[in-house]
C-alpha cells in the first residue's frame, strides 16, 4: 500500500500551512515597539501570517513562518520594523 504522505500538499491533512518557510529567511526582521504605532499594517501586508496581535502586547512578529521577505518593513510608515542579517544578535 503506498504511504499517504506521498499525497500530501502545502496544506496539511489538518488545513494547516506547513511549508517550512522559516527556513528560506537570510533576513529577519526585528520590531521596535517605542516606534510602533500598533496601525496593523505589518500584520495586513506579511504573506505568512507572521505578524500577530495580543491584547497586552498588540502587534509583534513570530519567526515559525516568517521568510525574511522584507515586506513588513517596508509598509511600515513609522520604519519600526527592521530587516537583519540572519543569525546575528539582537
Ligand atoms: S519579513 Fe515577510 S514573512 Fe516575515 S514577518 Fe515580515 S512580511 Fe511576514
Ligand atoms: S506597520 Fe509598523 S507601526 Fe504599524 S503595527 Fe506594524 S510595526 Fe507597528
């Protein structure tokens, strides 16, 4: 019988989006909360839904999905995201 996971396609057998995208990132992009505004842009425009909002902390990024692609930085009218070098130290 052949393994059911030779079928299997972006979307899991659950509907969940498993692409490993994290691991195209060479950049990650890093938020500063003192220039935030908390207008949701990031979160509208990243193609992964990567941007996430909580009541306490409103926007922040997650980096499960996140591919480095720079987008959010560069909606951001306040220029609270910026975009580093993969690997270095924040
Ligand atoms: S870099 Fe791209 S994938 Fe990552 S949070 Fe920003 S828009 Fe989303
Ligand atoms: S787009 Fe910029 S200002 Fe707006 S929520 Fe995102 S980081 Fe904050």
């Amino acid at each position: 019988m052949m393994d059911k996971r030779a079928f299997r396609t972006p979307v899991g057998d659950e509907g969940l989006y498993i692409l490993d995208t994290a691991s195209w990132r060479t950049t990650r992009p890093i938020m500063d909360k003192s220039t935030c505004i908390n207008c949701g842009l990031c979160m509208a425009y990243c193609p992964v839904n990567a941007v996430k909002w909580a009541k306490d902390t409103k926007f922040f990024l997650t980096y499960d999905y996140c591919k480095g692609c720079g987008i959010c930085a560069q909606e951001c009218p306040k220029n609270a995201i910026m975009m580093e070098k993969e690997g270095e130290d924040t």
